[in-house]
C-alpha cells in the first residue's frame, strides 16, 4: 500500500487529528526544510511554526500557525498589531510563551526595517518618496499618530518627530511642537503625515481643515509644507496613502 503524505493529511479539511511533525518526511518538517534550503523556502505558516516549537493538543505547530494566520486574514502586518490576549482569545490552547514569542518575533522585524531605513540618507523629491520613508514608522499601528518629517534646502531629511497620538479615529496635534522642531533645526520645509488604521484613507474635514492651519503657520514663518499623507493598509492588504499634494488640496 503506497504511504500516504502527511502533508496531504494535514491540510485535508476533513480529517479530525493532525499527524505529529515528528512523524512527517524529514523533508517536510519546517526546521529540517530550512536547514536543507534555507530560510526563504518556507512559508509564513512554516516560519511561525518554527516558533511555536510545539502543537497543542489536537493540531500540531503547523495546523496552530496555519489558524493563527487565518485570524489574521493571512496577513502578516494585521497579525502584527494583535495583542497577547487576542492571540489566547481567538486560540484556544495557545499559552502566554508561545504568544509573546510569536509576536517579539514581529517587533523584531518591524525594528530591522525601521533601523535600515534610519541609517539611510533621505531625500524627499515627492509623494512616494515621503511614504517609503514614514510607512515603516506608523503603518501598522492600532492607533492614530500624526508625525513631521523635517527638510533642508537640498529636501534632505533632518529630523522627525511624532507630534501627537491618540484613539482608532483621531489624534491632537499642536501646531506649535510642530514649528519649535522646524525651528531647532533649521528646517526650510516639513512634510507631515498620519496613519488611518481603519484603512479608509480618505481625509475627514478635521484633516483638511488642520492642513489649512498648518499651512498658513508655515508661511507666516517661512516654512513651507510640501505634503500632508494619510497611510494606511488597504481592505485588500496592500499599504497605501492618499496625497493631499497630488489631490489639489495642498
């Protein structure tokens, strides 16, 4: 009688027990298959098994992480902003190590792209450029934050500086932080932007109105403000922004 895979057992739907990794191909077992072919060639749900170690009782560390993504819509940056305790509410059986595991593992990445992108010199030319530059810092928060981004004649980035944080909606922002900093350092320019975690990245009428308001304290102190974004996941899962440059409103 032919064997039958156990990776075709696992993600039979039907079947009721999970077959331990233990007793798979060592082909097919996540740490055994990036030691033979490396990190890249696993999957999402093979890289978080790798971190869970072990199942729990009736699923194995596969199954686990394979259900873990899915609360997450197989998307990487939503299981990011999750907390410990949607983690344990939304999976049974799944303890406080493996959770905080899984989501220091996260942190970590998150802080490697915000590191690399740190150590780099900015130039600020237009739109896009501004959002590769600030989506790293506020994309994937749970919260709203509105930060500015500084420049020198030459449209280089000299400083940022999160300027004010609050609920799922909204944030405060004191336009006087915002021209202290520009002052301090020298600043020609500031670019300013916040993050939608709705994902609905059309402005309110309060974000309209503040980029008025910033605009105008900017010219009294000749400080120009070239660009106002709001970022944001899509509901498809892809980043995105809404430019109040490149919409005329600015």
């Amino acid at each position: 009688m032919q064997k039958k895979n156990p990776m075709n057992y696992i993600n039979d739907l039907d079947s009721s027990k999970s077959i331990p990794i233990t007793q798979w191909a060592e082909e097919d077992r996540p740490r055994e298959k990036m030691l033979a072919h490396g990190k890249k060639s696993l999957t999402d749900s093979e890289l978080i098994a790798i971190l869970l170690r072990t199942g729990i009782k009736g699923a194995s560390a596969i199954d686990l992480a394979k259900k873990i993504l899915q609360q997450s819509n197989n998307r990487l940056s939503d299981l990011a902003r999750m907390e410990i305790t949607d983690l344990q509410k939304y999976n049974k059986g799944l303890g406080m190590a493996k959770s905080v595991t899984i989501l220091a593992a996260l942190e970590l990445g998150n802080r490697m792209l915000k590191e690399v992108n740190e150590n780099q010199e900015h130039i600020i030319k237009n739109s896009d450029d501004l959002f590769h530059y600030i989506a790293p810092t506020i994309m994937d928060l749970p919260t709203e934050e509105f930060w500015a981004v500084y420049l020198n004649q030459r449209n280089k980035v000299i400083w940022k500086q999160r300027i004010g944080m609050g609920g799922i909606t909204q944030t405060t922002v004191d336009l006087r932080v915002i021209f202290r900093a520009a002052l301090e350092h020298n600043a020609v320019a500031v670019a300013v932007a916040h993050n939608h975690p709705s994902g609905n990245l059309r402005p309110s009428q309060a974000d309209k109105e503040l980029t008025q308001r910033i605009s105008d304290a900017g010219k009294i102190l000749s400080v120009k403000l070239i660009e106002h974004l709001v970022v944001g996941i899509l509901p498809e899962g892809k980043p995105g922004y809404y430019s109040f440059t490149e919409s005329g409103l600015l």
